[in-house]
C-alpha cells in the first residue's frame, strides 16, 4: 500500500478533495481479492473504490493495481507514462513490506537516454508551436487561450523533465516546477501570461513580447544536454522536413 497524495510535498494551497491510495499486487496474487476487485483487474488490469469521509477520516480513493502493469507503464515516454514515473517517484509507502515501492521507484529514475531526448523534443517543438500562436493575448485574450495554455504547460514539463526526468499532474506543475533551473527562470513571465489571459493588456503584451526570450533562456539550458540538435536549434524546419 502507497501513498500517492497528499504527499509530503504537497503545498497546502493544493492540498486535494481526498487521499488517493494504491495497493499493488503479483498478478498470480489477484485472484485472492473479493469479486469487486478481482473482476475489474481481470477485465482493465485496475480497479478503484472511492471510500467516503467520515469524521475521523478523509474521502479516499483506493486503486488496485498489478505490480506488473505499473512497470510496463512506466517503461514509456507519453505523457501518462511521465506523469506515472513523477507519481512513483515521489509516492510514500503505507504498507511495504515487500519494498516494491522503492523498486518501482528506482525502475522510474533510469529513463533511457533516447526516451528522455524523445520526450523533450516534443515538448520543445509544442513549445514553438504555441508560442506562434500566442500573439491575440494583448489584444484578445480569448483567442490567445488555448495557445498560452499549451505553452505554459510545455514549458513547465520540460523544467521538471530536466530536472527530475519526469513531470508530475497537471494540477502541480506550476509548483513543482517553480523551483526547477527552468522554472526559476519563467517565474515573472508565467506571472504576466496568466495575468493576460485574465484580461490584463498590457501583461498580455509584456508576455507576447518575452517569449521569444523566454524560449530561448530555455534552450541555453536543453544546450547542455543535446548541443545543436537540428530540433533544438531549428524546430520550424525540423518540423517541416520530419513531415515530408
């Protein structure tokens, strides 16, 4: 049994609705649970059970999972796969006695150099990608919505990537990320994005005209790792050309 949030690290401010727990199981081990686990791990390899509040006790959400299947989730690189590699990572045992926990959790930090590159390039060319289309925020900010979105979120998951080789949920990105070499960097600018899409024109204009700086204050950091790969230096050819 884990504990996956709230953990330790969660900042009070983002603290959720309930506790989530899982409980990994041996696939073999399975057949000894109750029918309301045991069939829907048969049938979708995971079963939950929400537990409501009570006066002692917070909601829990309780997810039972195979050993296995957390495994091979956490051998890929999309963005499930990543944020299951965070999760495990940051994850605290309830009930281990079997330590599978710091397996999975070791097994979570060893992303293979050409998963990680893998990784970071889409992030970095969906990063230019919203960023072309980030120019209505100073002027309408509805329309600059859905670019400043998946820039931000881009960015943030490429400063926890960097730093951790992976990235956590969306609800914590901002946080985990503040205190990443790429984060500490967006802090000001992520400041003014957010104030733009709130209506704010002129921060909507400050963040329009920074971001090509901002890109590049990322790119001088994702240097030291992939030097002049033709994706790093020249995503809109790169593109281009992958395409043909």
């Amino acid at each position: 049994m884990i504990l996956i949030s709230p953990s330790s690290e969660t900042k009070l401010e983002l603290a959720p609705p309930h506790a989530t727990l899982w409980m990994l199981i041996d696939r073999p081990s399975s057949g000894t649970l109750p029918d309301a686990f045991r069939q829907p791990l048969a049938a979708r390899g995971v079963a939950v059970q929400r537990h409501p509040a009570t006066p002692s006790t917070p909601e829990v959400e309780l997810t039972v999972r195979t050993a296995e299947s957390v495994a091979r989730l956490a051998a890929g690189t999309t963005r499930r796969d990543l944020e299951l590699r965070w999760t495990l990572m940051h994850a605290e045992p309830v009930a281990d006695r079997l330590r599978r926990l710091e397996a999975l959790a070791a097994e979570a930090r060893r992303l293979p150099e050409e998963g990680l590159e893998r990784a970071t390039r889409g992030l970095w060319l969906d990063a230019h990608a919203a960023a072309r289309a980030l120019w209505p925020l100073g002027t309408g900010p509805v329309h600059a919505l859905a670019a400043a979105g998946e820039l931000s979120s881009a960015l943030l998951r490429l400063s926890c990537l960097m730093d951790e080789g992976a990235y956590p949920p969306a609800e914590q990105l901002r946080a985990q990320a503040t205190d990443t070499r790429i984060g500490q960097r967006l802090g000001g600018w992520l400041d003014d994005l957010l104030a733009g899409v709130a209506g704010d024109a002129a921060a909507g204009r400050r963040a329009v005209n920074a971001s090509l700086q901002v890109l590049e204050e990322v790119r001088i950091v994702l240097r030291e790792r992939y030097s002049d790969r033709e994706w790093l230096r020249s995503p809109t050819d790169y593109e281009l050309r992958s395409r043909r």
